[in-house]
C-alpha cells in the first residue's frame, strides 16, 4: 500500500474504531465472548496490528480464514465488522485522493484486504483450536446454524 494513503488511514484511526465498535453491535452475537462490549476491548490491538501488517507490505500474501464449523468463534463477528470498517475508511481516503488510477486502488484494497485477513486467520484459528465444540460436529450440524448445534451438544 502507498505511504500516503497508510498515513490516511492511520488519521482515521478514531473513526475507523468508532465505526468497529458500531459495526460490533449489529452482529449477532452467539456467544457471551461474542458480546460488543467484550470484543471491544480489543478494537486497539488489533488496530496496532493491522497498521503493522501495512507496513510489512504484502509479506506472504492473504490468508484464508479457517471455517468454524460451530459458528460460534467470536472472532468471526468482530472480523466481519473489522473488515466494513476498515475498507470503508479505504474508501474515503481513496475518493479524496486527486488522480487515482485503478491500479493504485486495487492494490490498495488487496494490500488492506491481505493484512486484516492474516490476523483474522491466526486469531480465529487460536480461538478455534480451544473451542469444545470442534470435533463434535457433523456436517450436518454446521447446515443447521450454531443454535441447532448448542441444542444437540446440550441434549448429549
């Protein structure tokens, strides 16, 4: 990602948090860690983080983000909120920027897109690999959603 529009980015800083922290509450929350209040206390590290792996630059390009076969990883909803926020505010410094060609803005949304995703991967991986509920879900639960899950894990 150019200097320029990382340094943009970092200036938005309060409102990309705010923007989060908002994205947070229309989430559905299936946890009580999944709750806006708890992952809020998360906004600014990973912030920090994300704003480390634009300095990186693209340093083993994007990850996938591992599959919750439970849904309920509270990761999932607060890198989906992360995400809309963070390329919303992409998208306003790239509208303010004086002749933008194509190329500057595709590579601009794929550098951001590859560094949230590189630590939603490792974070939701982390908290996946403690979740209880991994290796007793059949494909078939994951087709009925994470409340028929919690339902046949309580009947057991």
């Amino acid at each position: 990602m150019k200097r320029e529009f990382e340094t943009a980015l970092i200036a938005r800083r309060a409102e990309i948090r705010a923007r989060w922290q908002e994205m947070l509450f229309v989430e559905p929350v299936t946890s009580p860690l999944a709750h806006p209040r708890t992952l809020s206390f998360l906004l600014d590290q990973t912030l920090d983080r994300v704003f480390v792996e634009l300095r990186r630059g693209g340093r083993g390009g994007a990850a996938t983000r591992p599959e919750c076969a439970c849904g309920r990883n509270p990761f999932l909803a607060y890198f989906r909120a992360g995400n809309q926020a963070l390329l919303e505010a992409l998208v306003l410094v790239l509208a303010a920027t004086p002749g933008l060609d194509a190329a500057e803005r595709d590579a601009a949304f794929a550098d951001l897109q590859s560094a949230i995703d590189r630590i939603a991967s490792e974070e939701i991986a982390t908290f996946g690999s403690l979740c209880k509920h991994r290796e007793s879900v059949t494909p078939a639960d994951a087709d009925h959603g994470p409340g028929a899950i919690c339902s046949a894990h309580q009947a057991q």
